[in-house]
C-alpha cells in the first residue's frame, strides 16, 4: 500500500526529532553546521564567477594557455569541479536524513573539504604555472574522501539502500583519476573520450538524484497543499533508464562510429521519458505546479538530448553531437543544479515551499539557454558569434537570482529552531 499524507507527516516529524536527537554536541558557526549550506552558497557563486572567466579567456581577454588544451578543461572543470560541489553538499545532507542516529558532517571536518574545494578550484586556474600534478593532487582526494566519511551507515544497513550512489560516487573519482592519469601520458587513453564517457556517468548520477528528490519534493508539495495523494519514484523505471544510459555510454568510449550507437540512443530517450509516467497522478496535475514542473522538464532534457545524438548518427551529415550533449551538461545537470539547491534550501532551513516568480522563470532560463545553445546555435550558423554569450549568460541568471533571494537561508539558523 502507498503512503498516505497522514503517514508522511509522521515520518516528518519522527525525522526531525531524528535529526535533532543526533546532531553533534557543541555550537557551530551556522555556514559549518550542515553540509549543504557552505557548498550550496559556494557552488552559484562559483558558477558565476567561472562563466565570467570563461567568457573572457574566451575572448582572448585572459591570457591563459590551459596546458595547451583548453577545451578538455574546460569541460573538465565544468563536470568535476563544479558537480563536486554539488554532490559533496547533497550526500552530506542526505545521509543523517536516510539513516536514523547518523550524526551530520559539521565543523572542522567540514571546514576541510572546502578548503580543499577552494584549493581544488585555485589549481585549477593557476594551472599554467603550477602544472597538472598539482591540479590532480588537490582535486583527486576530496571525493574519495566523501565516500569514506559517509560508507559507513551505508555499508552497515542490511539493506544496502543507498549502495549505489556510494558506488557512483567512487566511479565518478575513478574517472577523474582515469583523466589525470590519461592527461599526464600514464595510459594512452584520450581525455576527450574519458570526459565524454563522464557525462554518461553524471547523468546517471541525476537519475538516482531525481529518484530521492523527487520522492521528498512532490511528497512535500502535496502535503504541504493538502492533496490526498503520494508520489512514488517507481524504480525499475529508473533502473531501466540507468542501464540505458550505461549501455550507451560504455558502447560509444568502445566504439565511437558505431552505428549501433543511434538506436542505444534512442533506447535511452524511451526509457528515460518512460520514468515520466509517475508524475501522473489521479488527484492532481502535479507536472505542470511549481517546483515540480522544473523536476519534470529535467528528465525532458536528458531523453531529448539522447534522442537527437541518436538522430545525429542515424543522420551523419547532421554533424551537431557535441552541440546536442549541451541538453545533458546545460540542460539536465544545470536544471538538477538549480532545482537541487531550491529545494534543499527550502526544506533543509525548516521551511515550506514558498511560492516565488523567480524559481518557475530560473528553470524557463535555463532551459532557453539550452535550447539555444544546443538546438539553434547549429542549425542557425548566422547567431553563433553571439549565441555562445547569450546562452552563457541566461544560464548563469538563475544561479545569480538564487543567491540573492535565498542564500540568505543558508546564512541564518532553521526555521523551525532544529539544529543545523
């Protein structure tokens, strides 16, 4: 049987009790009290301000050589160094809530993996004169670090429920490390291929994200509009997905022009869409209300952009497959980006879901700027000298309107007066 409203409210309740049962003795400065807050303020700052140096490295304005091979840095730093923040500031905050007892990562030991975030961030612009062995020793060891911080309860539950994003977790490091080792000449693996191999991993890594936040998020919407219904994030739909995207992924670093890759594509797209069917629910249109149609268009995003790479090499005069893969990086992970720190900040600060103008018209943002960055830009050659900027700058909005309107949550206590 489903849950009902009344036994959500429950286990809310039983949950905050929970985390104020086990939160860690001792007062603490209120950016260090939780994980969330110090990555999830760092990260749209970080955004902006990476955009910004991209923008003007771009425009031959910052006098940067990037050892020679800036487009794989590029697309390096916007997967590693940017999601890192992210995953670290979402796993820390989800496994006190997921494992009753488990005492949240505060303080010192936080305080350390941003620094050597930050650090990670400062190599990697400074790169040119500190060289790519710096880079790797100061990016390489913080997830590896994560994992081992919070394998514990995941390993001592009998049912291993969240096995699998300590499992992701630990390949996204080996990827990274894969990278490094193949950018130093240890293996004669091409980065490109390595990092376009990551993508498929992120992705995965945005299913089983969507799997849990949508669960809390939709839950909460109802409960919160006293809507007599529950959602529930069914997984073999999204097991199928995943196996999906890992069948492709797999495939395309093995076989590249294999034709064979049009139809994985197109698989992935079905399976993908096929995860939609649980936002529809006999109580409510819940896909189309705020805070949930952005969770929805994500998954949009993710099966269009492997549709139409399928299309690229059904059709290889096409020739766009590294502008539709912007539908996976801009679209699905910057949607994921944004609706991850809209949420958390609303729930995890003690507060309901406030209505606000700016969430629907961030995610419609970014979806224009996907749109125009992986779709038009293509197709219409006339707009590319000025498109690239434009979409870059659309995108960028939402991550800037965030800080202004809620990163003020992240810098003050709970609402609702429990710790953290």
């Amino acid at each position: 049987m489903e849950p009902t409203n009344s036994k959500l409210v429950s286990t809310k309740k039983l949950t905050n009790e929970a985390v104020e049962w086990a939160y860690p003795q001792g007062k603490y400065p209120i950016l260090l009290a939780y994980g969330f807050r110090p990555f999830f303020l760092l990260t749209p700052i970080y955004l902006t301000i990476s955009i910004l140096l991209w923008g003007l490295f771009w425009s031959g304005l910052l006098p940067l050589s990037f050892l020679e091979n800036p487009l794989e840095w590029h697309l390096y730093e916007m997967l590693f160094g940017v999601t890192s923040a992210m995953m670290i500031g979402f796993i820390l905050t989800a496994i006190p809530e997921l494992y009753e007892g488990e005492k949240p990562i505060v303080g010192n030991t936080l305080l350390g993996l941003i620094s050597l975030w930050v650090l990670g961030r400062v190599s990697f612009w400074f790169m040119d004169w500190l060289g790519v062995y710096m880079v790797a020793i100061t990016n390489i060891p913080l997830i590896i670090w994560v994992v081992f911080l919070v394998a514990k309860p995941i390993l001592q539950d009998p049912l291993k429920r969240q096995l699998s994003l300590a499992i992701l977790f630990l390949v996204i490091s080996a990827m990274q490390i894969w990278f490094f080792v193949a950018k130093i000449g240890w293996l004669a693996s091409e980065p490109m291929a390595i990092l376009k191999a990551s993508v498929g991993v992120f992705m995965v890594l945005v299913l089983l994200a969507a799997r849990r936040i949508n669960m809390e998020a939709v839950n909460h919407w109802l409960e919160q509009n006293k809507i007599d219904d529950s959602y529930m994030a069914r997984p073999p739909r999204y097991n199928v997905a995943i196996l999906s995207v890992a069948l492709y992924t797999i495939i395309e670093f093995l076989y590249p022009n294999n034709s064979a890759l049009s139809w994985l594509a197109f698989a992935v797209m079905a399976a993908v869409l096929n995860t939609l069917n649980d936002f529809f629910l006999d109580e409510d249109p819940v896909f189309i209300r705020p805070f949930i149609w952005p969770l929805f268009t994500m998954l949009v995003m993710m099966s269009l952009g492997y549709g139409l790479i399928g299309w690229d090499y059904l059709v290889p005069e096409v020739y766009a497959i590294n502008h539709f893969r912007h539908l996976l990086t801009l679209g699905s992970l910057g949607m994921a980006y944004f609706m991850v720190l809209v949420i958390v900040s609303h729930l995890h600060t003690g507060r309901d879901f406030i209505p606000s103008n700016w969430i629907g018209f961030g995610a419609l943002l970014i979806l224009v700027a996907t749109i125009l960055r992986g779709i038009a830009i293509p197709f219409v050659g006339n707009i590319a000298s000025w498109g690239y900027m434009l979409s870059s700058i659309l995108w960028v909005l939402p991550f800037i309107g965030f800080l202004i309107i809620y990163g003020k949550w992240l810098q003050q206590p709970r609402a609702d007066g429990l710790p953290g």
